[in-house]
C-alpha cells in the first residue's frame, strides 16, 4: 500500500488546483442514497487553516477553515458536490481530504447529531519514526536462548496437563 491509496478513516484525498482559470474544480457524484437519507459530509485541508467549500446542485453552501463537517437530509437519491476554496487557491495549490456517509433508509431525525464530530485525518497520531528492535538473549557462542525458553515452557506445560489429568 503506497500514501496515495491510503484512506484514513475512510477519507480520500484530492486538490483544488491553483486557481489559474484552466484547471477544474474536483466534484464527486454520490449516488444510490436512498429517498429519505442524510449525508454526513466531512472535508479537511491538509494546509493548516486554509478556507475550504463544498456546494451541491441544490442549495448546500457550506464552508470551513480548515475543515468543515456538514450533515444534511440529502435532495435526491444521486447529489454532485464540487469543492471550492476562496482566495487560499489563488496562490498554490491546495490538498484536502473528503469523506461522504449516508445514513440509510429512514434513520431518525437525530441520526447527524450521533455521528462523530472530530474523526478528521489530523485526530490520527502519527506512528512512532523509530521503532526500537526486540532482541533474543544470546549466549557467550551467540546462540540464541529465545526458542529454547519457548521448548521449556511447552515441555513443562504439557508436565502439568498430564500429570494433573492422572
């Protein structure tokens, strides 16, 4: 698995091109959403503090620095939803994360406030860069005592279930 096809918590990763007026804006069609469902839409820049939108071919407009989390009952079963960002694109370009949940057939009308309100790829902690190795004590030849304590273990183990069965 290389970065790039990495989805944390489900995200997938796109750019809002610098704004030069020939490069599209990302958009991403949802479709199979049932009649009466919420969209739970969550979006995450991966440039600290850098103003992010999402619209949909209706009435959505929803905007965030830095992220945003946006969950609404959704205006028909297949939504188009474009990115935009505001002056930030004018400059370079600028990464970001995105994440769609559909809620399912008739969920209740509490269903957006149940889901979580902080599960962005940054809430993520970064794995340790150095890892120490484990080692296997070795005697003075370097031979290694690790299996040999393994052997013992079983050997005295199976001691006791037979003798503890008699």
């Amino acid at each position: 698995m290389n970065p790039s096809s990495q989805n944390p918590l489900g995200y997938y990763s796109n750019v809002l091109p610098y704004s030069d007026g020939n490069k599209v804006t990302p958009c991403v069609e949802v479709s199979g959403i049932p009649s009466t469902a919420y969209v739970e839409i969550k979006v995450e820049t991966r440039l600290a503090g850098t103003k992010i939108c999402v619209g949909d071919e209706q009435t959505l407009r929803a905007c965030g620095q830095g992220s945003l989390s946006k969950c609404t009952l959704s205006p028909s079963t297949v939504v188009k939803f474009a990115f935009y960002c505001d002056s930030a694109c004018e400059q370079v370009d600028v990464p970001f994360w995105y994440r769609f949940v559909i809620s399912g057939n008739n969920p209740s009308d509490q269903w957006c406030e149940g889901r979580p309100s902080d599960d962005f790829p940054s809430s993520l902690i970064s794995p340790p860069t150095h890892l120490p190795t484990a080692s296997t004590p070795r005697d003075a030849n370097g031979a290694s005592h690790g299996s040999f304590s393994l052997l013992s273990l079983l050997a005295v183990l199976l001691i006791s279930i037979l003798f503890l069965s008699n």
